[in-house]
C-alpha cells in the first residue's frame, strides 16, 4: 500500500510512519512542523524514518499546500495532523479550528479529486466530555474547544460520506502515550519534573481516571482500521485498564527511583475527570486489543525521557 500519513512528525504520526515502513508499504509523510512544541523533538520523531527509502517527506500545511499532487496514488491517507491539547485551545480557537477542521476539509477535497483514497481520522475521548466511559454511540457532548473542533471533524466527514461517497473510518484514541510523548502532555511533564527535582503539579484531586493507551497499541489499532474496508465506522481505542493519576505519578516515581513530592493545583477548565473505554467494538470489527498494561508502558515512557536526557 502507498499511506499518506499527515502529521507524520508528530508523537502518534511518527510511530505510525515506522510501523508501516517496517510492514513493507510505501508511505509519504506530510508535516508543516508547527511551534506547538520543537521542531528539534519532531525532527528526531522522524530520525529512523528519513533514512528508508520507501518514506517521502513532504513538508507542507495542510491549511494552504496544493495537496493533490501529494495525495495522488496514495491507497489511504491517515489524517493525524491537528493542534491537540485542550489548554491552548480556550486561547488560540483560530489555530485549532484552522489545523482540526478547514485542513481535514481541504485535504478531503484534494482526496476526492484523486480517487477517494480511505481516509482514516484520527479523533479523541475528547469529543464525549468531561467522563468518556460508553461505546461510541453514547453522546458527544465535548467540555472544551478542542473537543468540539475534533467532534466537527467527525461530522464533516459524515456529511461527505453521506453525499458524497467519501470512504472512511474514525478512531477515537484515549489518553496516549509512550516514548515520544508531546512535552505538553501529563506522564512527560512528571517525569521532566521527578528527573529535575521538582514538585510534581496536579490539577484538581489527583483521583482522575484515564483508560491510558501505550503507543503501539495506538498504531496496532490505526493499521488494523487501515485493512478494513471503510463503512464510516467510530471506534473508541483505548487502553485496557483505568489508571488513576496519581497511582501512575507512584509508577513513575518508582521507574525512575525518586519519591514524588506533590503540589495540587486546581483543576483546569475543560480537562476530563474520567475515562474508561469501552473497546468492544473495537474488538469484535477490528479484532483489535491493547496488549500493554500500564506498568509496562509508564516504565518505557520513563525510561525514554531519561536517556533522552542522557541517563539518569
Ligand atoms: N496524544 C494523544 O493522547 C491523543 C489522544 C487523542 C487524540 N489524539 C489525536 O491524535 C493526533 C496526533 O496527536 P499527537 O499527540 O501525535 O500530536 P502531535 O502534535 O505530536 O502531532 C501532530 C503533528 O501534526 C502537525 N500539524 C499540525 N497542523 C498541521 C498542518 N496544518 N499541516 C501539516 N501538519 C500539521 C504538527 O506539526 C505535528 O507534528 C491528533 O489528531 C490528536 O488530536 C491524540
């Protein structure tokens, strides 16, 4: 197969990018490198991948590029591209609506006029709300902006399935993470944190819940959609086990031998107090199953932060 991968750069993209060069399919990867964290991270995302010869680069925004010669020949494109975070999000409405939504719609447009490659969406919990533990019919009720650019996202693809034919599926991934992590997010901030000395901070209580999902079962997930034949399915996809986030600060603390010293801030708009997936779905169209428990996972998430910090 010839994959598009958007995003390619990125925390998930770059993982996915090696998983399907290590599989044999060709894949071009696009990315505008954005300042939402260092371009110096993303470029070494990418390090393993620039040397194959079956992955392309393009640099490009998907707000502007002319993407069809990009698209061309492409069997399927996963869209991972976007502004993620929901912090920003209350600030900076523009970039997410601009990177979340017209992209997505300018590269189904550029898809359409190539052929109508699979489109595969990468989406979030994020669009449920505040506690995100139904199946994917439960309703869609986002607590920040960044929820609701991602569920518009959805939506616009419905409206071109529906009209126009557009083959494609969406993944609702929950809580990633893993070695690669984006620096804004909770496990690379504590380890930062842990390796430097610092409090840890946490916002709200600390009894938050999160149906955390390691990397690779992110990327197993994403390929599995990719050789299925697209009927506009959602699939929630997430890890199997809730970890409450102060039991993950303990694994963490431990991986990385520190006693965690914790500073309680409160908690931030729009940040979601529960998530359990339902996966169900998942498993019985995708025959797909996260296989990384949390102890395993948080372990190489630490360890990954500390040698890239040249060791402990
Ligand atoms: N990481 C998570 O826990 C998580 C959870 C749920 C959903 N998601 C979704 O998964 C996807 C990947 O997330 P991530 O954590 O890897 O984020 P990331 O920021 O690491 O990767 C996104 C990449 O997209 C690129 N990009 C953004 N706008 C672009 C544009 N207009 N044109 C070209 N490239 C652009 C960025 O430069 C970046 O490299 C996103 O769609 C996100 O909403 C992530």
């Amino acid at each position: 197969m010839r994959v598009v991968v958007t995003g390619a750069a990125g925390f998930i993209g770059s993982h996915l990018v090696d998983r399907l060069l290590e599989d044999g399919h060709d894949v071009v990867g696009i990315d505008c490198f954005t300042d939402y964290y260092s371009r110096t991270d993303k470029e070494a995302n990418l390090v393993s991948a620039l040397v194959q010869p079956r992955f392309e680069l393009v640099e490009a925004d998907l707000r502007s590029a002319e993407l069809e010669p990009v698209l061309d020949g492409a069997d399927a494109i996963v869209n991972q591209a976007a502004t993620p975070g929901l912090v920003l999000s209350w600030d900076d409405f523009e970039r997410y609506q601009s990177c979340n939504l017209g992209a997505l719609q300018r590269l189904v447009a550029a898809a359409m006029a190539v052929g109508t490659p699979h489109l595969v969406q990468a989406s979030t919990s994020s669009v449920y709300g505040a506690e995100a533990t139904g199946p994917e019919s439960s309703p869609a009720h986002p607590v920040s902006p960044y929820g609701v650019t991602k569920l518009a996202a959805e939506q616009l693809l419905h409206a071109y399935g529906s009209t126009a034919g557009l083959p494609f599926t969406v993944l609702r991934y929950f809580s990633v993470y893993g070695p690669r992590q984006r620096p804004d997010m909770a496990y690379r901030i504590f380890c930062e944190q842990l390796l430097d000395g610092r409090p840890i901070t946490v916002y709200g209580d600390g009894r938050q819940s999160r149906s955390n999902t390691y990397v690779s079962d992110c990327v197993d997930a994403t390929v599995a959609a990719l050789h299925r034949a697209p009927d506009a399915s959602t699939f929630n996809i997430g890890g199997g086990a809730e970890v409450v986030l102060l039991n993950a600060v303990e694994v963490l603390a431990a991986e990385l031998g520190t006693a965690p010293v914790i500073e309680h801030q409160p908690a931030r708009r729009g940040d979601q107090r529960r998530t359990s997936a339902d996966t169900a779905k998942a498993r019985d169209l995708l025959g797909w199953e996260p296989k990384v428990a949390p102890e395993e996972g948080l372990g190489a998430e630490a360890a990954w932060v500390s040698d890239r910090r040249g060791g402990r």
